[in-house]
C-alpha cells in the first residue's frame, strides 16, 4: 500500500484532533463558569495531544523531512483533511457541547477498533487517546442532558445546537475509495462499520436529554477531499500567524 495513502489517513486523524482543539481553546477566558472555562480548555489540551502524536507519524511516513508542528503550522487550509463538523464556529455553549458530542462518540468508536489494526504505531496511539475520548464522551453526554433536559431556554438552545451539528455527521462516516485499499490490509478502521454504534450511543443521550434526533437533511461533505468552507480559513490565519512570521524562532 502506497506511504501517501498511509500519510493521507493518518494527517486526516490528525488535522480532526487539531481543529477541534484550536476550537475548544476560543472558550479559554469566554465560558459562562470558571468549570467549564478549565473543562474546556483541558478537553482542547487532550485534543492537541493526540495531533502531536498523530502529525508527527504522519509526517515519518510522508518522509519528506517535515515533522508534526511543519503539517500544522505551514499548511495551506486546502491541505487539511479534517471533517466538516470540527471546524464549524464555536457558537453558543450548547452548540459547541452538541458537536463533542457527536465527534466525541464517533472518535471514540473509531480509536476503540484502531487498538486493533495492524499498524502497531497507529494503535498505541489509539489505545492512549480512548482513555482520554471516553471521559470526552461522559462529558458532553451529561452537560447535552443537563441542557436538553433543564429549563425551556436551555432545551431550545441545546436542540438549535444539535440541529445546527447534525448535518455535518454523516461524513464522518463516509469511506473514501483511498481508504478502502487501507482498511483490506487491515492498516484503518472503517468508519461506516461505526454507524450503527454510533446511533445508539447517541439516541440513548438524546432521550434522556428529551431531544429528538433532527429531521433528516442531505448531509454536507467535502472536508476529507480538502473542500473546506471560510472558517477554517480564517481560523488557520489566527493560528498559524506566528510560526509563519518568525519561522526561525525556538520556542
């Protein structure tokens, strides 16, 4: 199986853990609670944690001399392979809980049968990050109920959240035919064969947070091809601004 393909997979893993935690770390001095401020910036610092593991073996199996901070800092947004779903604006506090978690089940679905893959590199990783996605999905399911299931304003905003959410998830479990030569030799996890899991986790949080899956809509798509919308071009500017203007510096 060709390194690209190989590289392509592992970036795209990458460029998820990556977007979500620049993301999560705009709540760092804006959440409603000192608690969530600190939860959100920890769940942000997990998040990069695993892009640093993720690019930096992306970048040994590209071999062209670039390490993790190269892929992340020096990319043009049309080289990112993340989902849709991860690069969306924060919005308000529901919307961004309604995201982690949806990303947060499927994450952990897809790290729990990485454990397994061939790729013993790829699967340490896995078996280090599920520890960490399990409490990522403890978290949001409860604050997802405690809104969902709280006073009027707050289910209308978590159910206007998890509408605003919903269309981004099926392309998280799309297979793109680059992936399937993968997934043969036993080298990545499909992520179709995560759908059904999927949907149960998630149906078991909504009825207990009294919300009703959002009416079925045609899905938007185009992330793991490089077809990205405008936020996370602008997103890329704020974090990239400095390596690109001092790439000499040592930090």
């Amino acid at each position: 199986m060709p390194v690209d393909a190989r590289f392509a997979y592992v970036a795209s893993l990458g460029d998820d853990a990556l977007v979500l935690g620049q993301r999560l770390g705009e709540w760092c001095g804006h959440a409603p609670t000192v608690e969530l401020d600190l939860s959100l910036a920890n769940l942000g610092l997990d998040l990069i944690g695993q892009a640093q593991h993720l690019l930096g073996y992306a970048a040994e199996l590209e071999g062209a001399g670039r390490d993790a901070d190269a892929l992340a800092f020096r990319r043009d947004v049309l080289a990112f392979r993340n989902c849709l779903m991860v690069e969306q604006p924060n919005g308000d506090l529901a919307r961004t809980l309604a995201r982690h978690l949806l990303f947060s089940t499927w994450q952990k679905l897809m790290f729990e049968q990485m454990t397994a893959i061939r790729d013993d590199r790829l699967a340490a990783i896995a078996s280090k990050a599920v520890k960490e996605v399990a409490y990522h999905v403890r978290f949001a399911s409860e604050w997802v109920i405690r809104l969902g299931d709280g006073t009027e304003e707050s289910h209308r905003r978590m159910r206007e959240g998890l509408a605003w959410q919903w269309r981004f998830s099926d392309e998280m479990f799309e297979t793109p035919d680059d992936l399937k030569g993968l997934i043969a030799d036993g080298l990545a996890v499909d992520p179709a064969t995560l759908r059904h899991d999927w949907d149960r986790a998630i149906d078991v949080v909504l009825a207990e947070a009294r919300l009703s899956r959002p009416p079925q809509a045609r899905g938007v798509t185009g992330g793991r091809q490089g077809r990205h919308g405008e936020h996370l071009g602008l997103m890329l500017a704020e974090m990239q601004f400095l390596p690109r203007a001092y790439p000499d510096a040592i930090w």
